[in-house]
C-alpha cells in the first residue's frame, strides 16, 4: 500500500482547490455526524427518570449511559486505522448507519436490557462519528484552514452542552421519551445524503497493524470492573461466586492485556508511556474528573425531577450554571495557559474545586432554592472545566514526538473510562442508599393498594401519587440517596487534589498550546497520530497569528521590500503557477483593492508579469517567492520550540517543510487588509 502524509490532502479540482460549495457542504456534513455523537452524552440524562418510570429498572439506571461510553470508547482506536486503510468516507457512513440502527432500536426497546444492548450498538456508531468527523477535516482543507474548521466542531460541543439537556426535557415532556433517539434518525439520514453526494476525499492508504487483541482486552478489563463496581453489593453479594469471577476474568485479561501490548507493533496503548511521571499522574486525575462528570450529571435530573418535581424540559434548564462553569472555566484556563505558559495551578485548584463542589452538592435538600442549587451546579462545573483543558496540554508536552497522537488519545481514552466507571458506580451506591432509605421512610406508613417500596423505586413517577405525609419521607429519601452519592465521590475528588499536587511544571512548547474541543470536552478520544496531532497544533497556532503580522515578518525576514498581500500573492503564485488577480477578490477574503495594490507592486518591481489576465513569476520574483518560503518555514520550526533540534526526527522535517508547501499562500492565510492609501485602513 502506498502511504499518503496525514498533513496533505490530495487535490480534488485543478489549481489545487476545491470548490468552496463542495467543502462547506462536505463540513455541515461532518458536522452533523459530530452533532449526532456529541448531542448523545448528554441529551438522555435529562430523558432517565421517565425511562425509567416507563421501562422499570432503576438499579440499571446507569448503564443506559455507561453502555454508550464503553462502547464508543472501545472502538475509538478501531474506527481511525480502519479508516486509513479502507478510506474514511466508508467508514464514516458506516459509522452513520449503525447509529441510526442504534437509534430506531432504542426508541423501540420494550425493557431496560434492550435498551442497554442497543446503546452499545449505538456507541460503536459514535465513536466512529467522533474519530472519523476529525480525521476528514485533514482531507478536506489545508491545514492552514483547519483551525477555522475545528472551530466549528469545537462549536459543536459546546452547543451540545447546552443543547442536550434541554432538548432531553424537551421531547420527553411535550412528545415522548423515544424521541431522544429518533431524533438521530432525520439529522443522520442528511448527512448520510450529503457524505454521498458531496464528500470527495483521497483514497490514499496508510498500513496499520491494528492491535484488535489489546483493544479487546482493555475493553474486556473495564467490562468487568464496571460490572463489579455496578452489581457487586446490589444484584450479587461482594463475596458471590459472580464477583469473584469478575475479579478474577478481570486480573487475567490485563495481565494479557500487558503481554500483548509489550509485543504489538502498534499497541493500542504503549505501555512506555507510563514511566511518564506526567502521563500517569494526568491519567489518573483525569479518570477522576471523568467519574465525577458524568456520574453527577447521570444523577442531577432524578434529584431535580423526583425530589423537587421540575419538569424535564426545565431539569435541562437548571443544569446550565454547570454547563456554563465548565465552558467559562475550560476557556479562560485555556487562554492563561498559552499567555503564561504555567499550567500546575489549574488541575490543582480544578481538582480542589471539583470536591468542594461535590460537598455543595451533598448539601442540597428538599427545600434547597433555584439560587442554591444553580450556585452548587456552577461552582462544581467550575472546577472540572479547570481540569480538563490542562491535562491534556501538560499530557502533550510530557512525551516525545513519536508518542504525541497516542499519549493525547490515552489521556481521553482514561477520562473515558472514568466517565464509565463514574456512572456505574454512582448507580450502584444510589441504589444501595435507596433501598435502605425508602425501607426506613415506609416502615409503618400506610401505603396505597399495590404500592411498595420497591416498586416506588421502579417507577419515580409514582412518588406523586402518595399521600402527602409518606411522600414527604419518600422525597427525603430519594434526596439523600442522591446527594450522598456525592459525599462518596469527595474522597476520589481529593486523592486526585494530591496527585496533582506531585505534577512537575515543565516548560510548554508552543507547538501544544492548541488542544481543540474534541479532546477536552469529548468524552471518548480522538484518535490521530503523532504527525496528524502536530500538523493540527501547528495549523491552530499559525491561524491564531496575525495574517498581516505574519506577512510582514516573513517579508522581513526574507529581505522583501513588499506590502504583506504581495508578499502573499508572492507565494501563492509560486504554489499555482499564476493567478487572476481579479478571480482571488471573488474566491478570498481580501479586499479587492488590496489584491490591486498587491499586483500592482509586484509588477511594478518586476517580481511578475502578466500573460493574458493572469500574473506568472519572473526569474527576480522566483528568487524572491524561494527566501519567503523558506522564511515562511522557519517560522514553523520556531513553533515546535525544543522538538526543533539538530537530532529531530527526519519526519518532523519533512512535515514542516509539507506544511510549509500547503499552507503558504492559501486562502485561510491572506491577509484580510492593510493600507492602501490614506483611506483605507490598515487591518491586521
């Protein structure tokens, strides 16, 4: 097979471009496929409690997320090589169908062991969606435009945040509790349409050994330990033969799972990475901020629903401080890092604020206001946004290049299964604690015909119909069953406080500055490998320069007495061959007055000359268009700070020297403006 570099993507229209309606509808595509898998974490939590009234089962509560995010997590890996070497738009459609079939088949389930069985299916679609979405950006543009690109899909998961939720009340107030998943059904369906009829990708392979033995492996490993964690002490004694087993079949596979990735040419996880003091430590902490994410989140709307009897559609309106904490904190964290380029403080204070939100929450009752609440919910989502930006930067820049596109995937694979175990966990807790509660509650209490403890416990709803003087016990207990699963939490919250407090600040390079929203508000990894991850740091880092800053030190640089859309036009010339300076105005963001002054000074100094409407180089202006490349280069390798030495790996050389090539003189990278004469102002 031949091997295409991950950074370029072949040219689909002559002069190396594509249409921009073929790439804009190739994005809203994608974008909905991430939409889909994005918009699922998070749009059945508020959707549960009338789940379950519906279908019974609240001791399996749980798992109609941890489902979803053990699969999704466990075909992550999967989905990006099998997509390099049977192409991605396959894959992606692929992924779009199971998904759909996951769907239908949720809203459809008649029990919660369907439905359970089906969110997995439906996960194993999600991951696909979450990798591959990523991964065809790459294909798609050149890199000097993906930051603009990857905004969108970080747009996406912010949106879902909010979205989920209150889309989640929504349907199951006003429709129907199966519309949390048919929904999918119409959003899939057009972007099924659109991948087919607009997406053109290279069909170009690079060959993997896929480690599909360590990847079942590690999924079997945390199969049994959620099973344990979940049934262990509720369905089945601690002691029981069942749990026993699970330890045992679980200790085996990882000691499997070791050998088998201390032999595999491409371990799905490198065991190497672990004698990373950073690595380890920003493993565990993010397995906790993970556990305590999604594990609270899967329990706030039964606590808002049940014990203070909000309707769903505003369970999902109550549940946005959190959302706002985690967004506000994870940006402006961001933003401190790359300005000061200290990181330490941000997951030891987000790790402290974690706790001391979760001990907010455990102080939360029946007769707890709107204000209270939303302040606990805002200060808890305050402090995981803390942490979760960071870890993956500090991940970054713990290891060696060659490690750099799997350390960022295994630091979100642990977050992933935490989330996981999070939910597991607090299901299993939430339903030891309200067994006892409600036996306590009921004891003596005249019960309506036909109701029992237990089945006030299968049916929430049913808490409604009780006379007021047993309900009232009834909503206490629900309150503290919930709101001491948080309790239980605090102590992992503050273990993961101490390690950060061992985390030793390294100096950031530049070239990790960028992590996107993919790997820090996605609860799967995305995976990509060391030279796709640099290539989309490198491409967010120089899109976040000043275009006409960037023109201008190059020209510098280069000794090229040019204004900075010449020195613009210089390169792209170069990269086409010639250009119509009047097709550029329509085709770019530039003014069209500064392309005429850019043509203009360039044949005025004999750099190009016209044949017909087009403008070619001249000997002078090759000469010219070889230094400011070259200058462009340098600036690049400035970005990869202490990666750039004399004993760099070769590939890190060549793709520089291939971004540099794509990305000098794209459309992404023109200046938007600049003076022209004394009534057009200079925009940088």
């Amino acid at each position: 097979m031949t091997t295409e570099p991950a950074s370029a993507a072949a040219p689909a229209h002559p002069g190396g471009e594509r249409p921009r309606r073929d790439v804009l509808l190739s994005i809203g595509a994608l974008l909905l496929g991430m939409l889909l898998a994005a918009l699922d974490q998070t749009i059945v939590a508020t959707a549960l409690p009338t789940i379950v009234s519906d279908l019974g089962g609240l001791d399996h509560l749980s798992w109609v997320v941890t489902a979803y995010l053990l699969a999704a997590t466990a075909a992550t890996p999967l989905w990006g090589k099998l997509g390099d070497l049977y192409g991605r738009k396959k894959l992606f459609q692929t992924a779009i169908g199971l998904f759909l079939v996951g769907s239908v088949l949720c809203g459809i389930a008649q029990d919660m062991p369907q439905l359970i069985g089906f969110r997995a299916l439906q996960g194993l679609g999600g991951g696909g969606l979450m990798t591959l979405s990523m991964a065809i950006v790459g294909d798609l543009v050149p890199p000097r435009e993906r930051g603009r690109y990857q905004g969108l899909f970080g747009a996406v998961f912010g949106a879902t945040s909010v979205l989920g939720p209150l889309l989640g009340g929504f349907f199951t107030e006003h429709l129907d509790w199966r519309w949390v998943f048919y929904i999918n059904v119409p959003v899939g369906a057009v972007a099924l349409v659109v991948v087919a009829l607009a997406l053109h990708i290279p069909t170009g392979r690079r060959f993997h050994r896929i480690d599909y033995l360590g990847t079942l492996l590690i999924a079997g490993v945390a199969m049994c330990l959620v099973l344990l964690t979940s049934l262990g002490g509720t369905s089945w004694p601690w002691l029981s033969w069942q749990t026993l087993g699970l330890a045992l079949l679980a200790a085996v596979a990882l000691a499997l799972f070791i050998r088998v990735e201390r032999r595999a040419s491409e371990p799905v996880l490198p065991l190497g990475l672990f004698r990373s003091r950073t690595f380890t430590l920003c493993s565990v902490i993010g397995f906790v901020v993970g556990f305590a994410m999604f594990g609270a989140m899967t329990y706030l709307p039964t606590f808002l629903q049940v014990v203070h009897g909000i309707t769903p559609t505003m369970s999902g309106v109550h549940m946005l401080p959190m959302v706002a904490g985690m967004l506000l904190s994870t940006t402006v964290s961001g933003q401190l890092v790359s300005h000061t380029g200290r990181w330490k403080i941000f997951p030891v204070a987000g790790t402290a604020v974690t706790a001391g939100g979760l001990l907010l929450l455990h102080g939360l009752d029946t007769t707890s206001s709107t204000l209270e609440m939303s302040l606990c919910f805002f200060v808890f989502g305050l402090g995981l946004g803390l942490v979760m930006q960071v870890l993956v930067l500090a991940v970054q820049n713990a290891v060696g290049y060659e490690n750099l596109g799997v350390a960022t995937s295994g630091a979100s694979f642990f977050r992933s299964i935490g989330a996981s175990f999070g939910v597991a966990v607090f299901g299993a807790v939430f339903t030891s604690l309200l067994s006892g509660n409600l036996a306590s509650a009921l004891r003596g209490a005249q019960l309506p015909p036909g109701t029992t403890p237990a089945t006030l416990q299968q049916d929430p709803r049913a808490v409604g119909e009780l006379p007021s003087n047993v309900r009232e016990g009834v909503l206490d207990a629900y309150s503290s069953a919930i709101t001491d699963v948080f309790l239980y939490a605090v102590p992992v919250a503050l273990v993961a406080f101490v390690l950060a407090l061992f985390l030793r600040e390294q100096p950031l390079r530049d070239s990790v500055r960028t992590p996107d929203a993919s790997e820090t508000l996605a609860t799967h990894p995305v995976e990509r490998s060391s030279e796709e991850e640099l290539s989309r740091a490198l491409s967010v880092l120089s899109t976040r320069e000043g275009r006409h800053d960037l023109y201008e030190r190059i020209g510098e640089r280069a000794r090229v007495d040019l204004r900075p859309a010449a020195c613009w036009m210089l390169l792209r010339i170069r990269h086409e061959g010639s250009v119509q300076p009047s097709l550029l105005a329509d085709r770019t963001w530039v003014p069209r007055d500064v392309i005429t002054a850019g043509a203009r000074q360039l044949e005025e100094k004999g750099l190009a000359e016209r044949e017909g409407l087009s403008l070619v180089l001249t000997a002078d202006g090759r000469g010219a268009a070889v230094r400011l490349g070259q200058a462009r280069e340098n600036s690049l390798a400035e970005l990869l700070g202490d990666w750039w030495t004399p004993e760099r790996p070769r590939d890190l050389t060549e793709l520089v020297h291939e971004l540099n090539e794509e990305i000098g003189g794209s459309v992404g990278d023109c200046p938007r403006g600049e003076p022209v004469d004394h009534h057009h102002p200079r925009v940088g």
